[in-house]
C-alpha cells in the first residue's frame, strides 16, 4: 500500500493533479512503498529511545564519562532521521504537510505565512488570555508582580525548544498518523480524519510529558488545539513561536512546575543544564 494518502485529506480543495504538487512530492517507486504503518514503529522506537534517554541515562548524564558526547552524537541522528530520512527518502512527505513552506501551482500552501499567521495569532491570543485570567484566578500576585528577566530568559530558550518540539511532534507525528488513519468517506469526512488525527497526536504529546498530571493535562489541551490547526495551516516557526509565548506564560507567570520524568521528583537534577554549554551560569533553574 503507498503511504502517500490522497492529497484531499490535506484540504478538501487540494489539488489532486502530481504535477501540480511541490517536487518533493514525486515519490520514487521504492518510497511510495513502504506501508503507512511504518510510521507507527517509528512513532513507537521514537517513545522508547526518548523514555530510555529520559530514565535511565537523564539522572545520570552530568556524572558518566562521554554522557554529553553520546547525548548529542543521538540528538544528531534523530534530527537526521526525523527531519530528512524518514520525510524524504521512505514516505516522501510533501514539505507542506511538514510546515516547512512548498509551493503549489495553484498557489501558496495553506501553512504559508501570509495565509496561516492570523489563524496561529488568533490561537496564541486566546490561549495566552486563558493563561492569564487562570494565573489571576489562582493568584493575582502572579500577573501583577511578573520577574520580566525571568520571562525573557524562560522565551529565548522556549523559541528553540518549542520548535524543536514541534517539529517532532506536529511535523512528524501528525504526519504519520495523518497517513496512517483512514479517511472514511461520507460527511464531514475531513473534519472527522482532523479530529482523529489531532486527538492522536495529542495524547502522544501528553504522554512524552509523564508523570507530570497537571502538565500532561494542558498539553493534552493545547496539543490537540495546536493539531487541530497544524493539519489545516502546517507551519512550524509560528507553531514555534506560539509555543513558546504560551510555555513561557504556564511556567514564568502560571507557576506551574514542568518537570517531567525522573526529574519530576528530583528537581535538582536536569539535561539541558548539563550537555548546553554555558547554560547553567545563564539560565540557572529559569529554565
């Protein structure tokens, strides 16, 4: 079976015709066929390489020799696979579904910049307004007496790091569950396979942020939101960027404590500060 599903999946007036598709597009033969439930092994090794990192080696990464080496040697491969191997060479995505811009002969894709920014601002506004009256509601000491430094320090990371999440989570794994789940004919068939896609993608999300409860929940939320309008408008630096606006609100001014993992219960200990060089002296425990 191709894994390429059919181009209306990706909005009900796409353009159907090959030749009006981005290049990337044009699979050869050997990619078109790898079964659309290799994405699921691939979502699978995915969870258990990250989990394995995160509990076993997490704890103990500032302490083993070569830990930070090792870290980024698997960081590498897995950006190479996930944003080149897996895409390009096996299911010849199109880089439209991905969020990386692509062009159509019929025009720009629906995840360009000019037609997706309104609808990413309009979901970062309302999400930052819910934020706000919710950190209000629990304390208004929280919105009234906000530590900017601290915010600014907490978004320059989350810009990186939210489109890094994004690019693995909206860019990837919507992708192969967008081609793995059937598109069932009949009414409403688009906006069902959204619905099914973005739930999918979002419980994955949650998951990765076990056993965080309060955490997993607004990322059970704001995951499926962010789905929902990523299968419509992929763009990942404006995924990106609302992520980050909206991480940097939870954590700096709702006070909701993000660590996730072993580190859930021993917050002294952490990756990032340890493999980023120069990042402990700058962040401290801000980020």
């Amino acid at each position: 079976m191709p894994s390429r599903i059919n181009r209306e999946q990706f909005e009900p007036q796409a353009v159907t015709d090959p030749a009006a598709l981005s290049p990337a597009v044009q699979c050869v033969p050997r990619a078109a066929s790898i079964h659309p439930l290799w994405g699921l092994l691939e979502i699978t090794v995915l969870a258990l390489v990250f989990f394995a990192g995160l509990w076993l080696a997490g704890p103990r990464i500032g302490s083993l020799p070569h830990a930070k080496l090792g870290y980024w040697l698997l960081v590498a491969w897995g950006g190479v696979y996930l944003l080149w191997i897996s895409p390009v060479l096996l299911h010849c995505d199109p880089p439209e579904w991905r969020g990386w811009g692509g062009r159509r002969s019929a025009g720009p894709a629906p995840g360009s910049w000019g037609r997706a920014w309104p609808s990413y601002a309009a979901l970062t506004a309302a999400g930052a307004a819910l934020l706000l009256a919710y950190a209000w509601w629990q304390d208004p000491g929280h919105v009234t007496q906000i530590n900017w430094r601290e915010v600014q320090i907490k978004f320059a990371g989350y810009v990186v790091f939210g489109i890094v999440q994004d690019a693995v989570f909206f860019g990837f794994v919507l992708v192969r569950f967008r081609q793995m789940i059937p598109l069932i004919p009949g009414p409403h068939a688009v906006r069902r396979h959204q619905a099914a896609v973005a739930l999918a993608t979002a419980l994955v999300f949650a998951g990765f942020h076990f056993p965080n409860p309060a955490l997993m929940g607004f990322t059970l939320a704001g995951g499926f939101c962010w789905s929902w309008l990523f299968y419509r408008r992929p763009n990942i630096l404006l995924l990106g960027l609302g992520h980050a606006v909206l991480g940097t609100i939870l954590h700096r001014i709702v006070h909701l404590y993000m660590r996730i993992g072993p580190f859930y219960a021993q917050p002294d200990l952490h990756i990032l500060r340890h493999v980023v060089p120069g990042l402990q002296r700058f962040a401290g425990h801000l980020f």
